[in-house]
C-alpha cells in the first residue's frame, strides 16, 4: 500500500512519515487553527509561488479537515494522518518543484476528496498535483 498524507499530496511530497495506512484514529494533537470550506488563499496561485503566510493558512487549514495536527482519522479500512505540527506541514512545503502547475484550488479539491473519503474522487481531484510529484532518485 502507498503512504500519503493529505499535506503530503497538497505539496506534491512523495514520502513521509504521516500517511495513509492501516491504524487507528483519534490521536491527540494540537489542532489546526483554520475553518471554512477553503483555506482562504487566492485559488488560482500555483504552488510554488506560495508565501510562508499562504502556506501557513493551508496548513492550517488541512489540518483542521483532520481533526488538527497530530490526529488521524478513519477512512473505511485506512487511516489519514495529518502531520504532527505546522512545522512538519511547512517542511514538506518547501519541497514543492519549481515545475509544478497545480494551483491552490487543485490543491484544495484533493485535499478535500482524501478528508470525504471519497476513493471514487480521489484521482481526479488529484491528478493536477501527482503531475507535480517529484521522481525518486
């Protein structure tokens, strides 16, 4: 089975420690800070054109679609991680490609099918960001 964090595939990172996998939900964390149905970053900004503070309301934001940082919750026989603290989610940020194409609004979309558990969503909602997926060495 292939890890993926929600952070993960909003940034366009491959391999983390946060995933999805088999587990068990309700870990305890400290909690995002962001509400609403978007994380209030212009929708049309590619990724790599990101300011801290947008990648810190994103951060945020996903987060808290997962109950905040640090906690996980079921999705049918897996489980999604959110990272452990905003500093995690910032680090795999900036690991962004200079090439990527994706925009916040794509970005978002994903996020969003991963959070619904939406398997049958899942790929298309994410397609613009695996583009951006960095290759392993």
């Amino acid at each position: 089975m292939t890890l993926v964090s929600p952070i993960a595939v909003l940034f366009v990172v491959a391999a983390l420690a946060a995933g999805c996998g088999s587990g068990s939900a309700g870990n305890t964390g400290d909690g995002g800070t962001a509400s609403g149905t978007t994380s209030g970053v212009t929708g049309s900004k590619k990724l790599p054109q990101l300011t801290d503070a947008d990648r810190k309301a994103i951060c945020d934001w996903t987060a808290t679609l997962y109950g905040g940082y640090g906690k996980s919750m079921a999705c049918g026989s897996l489980t999604v991680y959110a990272p452990a603290n905003q500093a995690e989610c910032l680090a795999e940020a900036a690991l962004v490609p200079s090439t990527c194409q994706a925009t916040v609004a794509q970005s978002e979309a994903c996020v969003k099918a991963i959070a619904d558990c939406d398997p049958s969503n899942e790929q298309t909602a994410c397609s613009a960001l695996m583009a951006c997926a960095p290759t392993s060495p």
